[in-house]
C-alpha cells in the first residue's frame, strides 16, 4: 500500500509540474507555479522518507504484536502496537524528508541549509505531534477493526495469505 500509495504521489507530482508548465498568457501565475512546479528533489525525498518509514511502522507493529501471545488482537497490544509504530515510523519519515532537503539538497539549489540538530528535533516534534493525533484517532481505529472482525470484513484474504 505504501508502494501504490507513492506511485499516486507520483502521478500527482508530475501531472502539476506538467499543469505548472504551461504557458499562460496574460495573468501571472508565478505562486501557482513556484508551489506546483515541483523541485524534483522534494518529491524524492517525500516519497522515499514515506516508503521507507511507512515499511518500519509495519514491521515494527507486527514485531510488537508478537510481544502479545495471550492475546495479539487486544486492546492493549492494539493501542501500543499503534502508538509506538507510529511515534517511531513518524520520526523516521520526517527526519529523512527534512535531512534529505535541508541537509542534502538546499545547500546545492538554494545555498542554504540547516544543522542535522534541528533535522533531528523537527523530527521528534513532529513524531509527537503525529503521535497525539494517533492517540485522539485510534479508539475508532479500534472499534472499526473490532466491527470488521465480528462480521468477517477481510477473512477470505488473512485466511489466504495470512500465515497464524
């Protein structure tokens, strides 16, 4: 899902700088352009920070799930599966956005940059911030998945490629 999820950012990212390429006569577009025109390595390191921590917050819920024999599906391993994934997956993909821009590319294209420090506390910040709305959001992650459960959403597929 991450995968398909970044070939459509993608998609979008080249559709908009094809859109902010066009000539237009008349009217000044220059903000739509300087926003949709897409810096190449923007999209890069939003995409690869986002494949990457999104496979890290997957690996990293299931191994936490193991933790949880007497019972993998409970509340408590749901709640700290979810909030421990996502602190730490969050973390990951806003520190290699802001590195990868700040650190790698906008010392090359706009002669500026910022400490790996600051990369470092944006990240956790950011982590944090990602990991209250987590906390506000999960509980009907949680009772949607309990829904889905009861009523067999999904079993055709865990009974096909799930290995239990």
């Amino acid at each position: 899902l991450n995968i398909l999820s970044a070939l459509g950012n993608l998609f979008a990212v080249i559709f908009l700088a094809i859109v902010a390429a066009i000539p237009t006569p008349g009217a000044d577009y220059t903000a739509f352009n300087s926003t949709f025109g897409c810096v190449w390595f923007i999209a890069l390191c939003s995409t690869l920070a986002f494949v990457i921590s999104g496979v890290v917050n997957s690996l990293l819920n299931a191994a936490i799930g193991k933790i949880f024999k007497k019972n993998p599906d409970g509340k408590l391993a749901f709640f700290t599966r979810a909030y421990i994934s996502t602190f730490i997956g969050q973390v990951i993909d806003n520190f290699l956005f802001i590195a990868g821009v700040y650190c790698v590319f906008a010392p090359i294209y706009w002669n500026m940059s910022l400490p790996v420090l600051t990369c470092v506390g944006t990240a956790v910040v950011g982590g944090l911030f990602e990991l209250v709305v987590e906390i506000i959001f999960s509980p009907i992650g949680y009772i949607s998945s309990r829904r889905w459960t009861e009523e067999g959403v999904g079993q055709e597929y865990v009974d096909k490629y799930v290995a239990r």
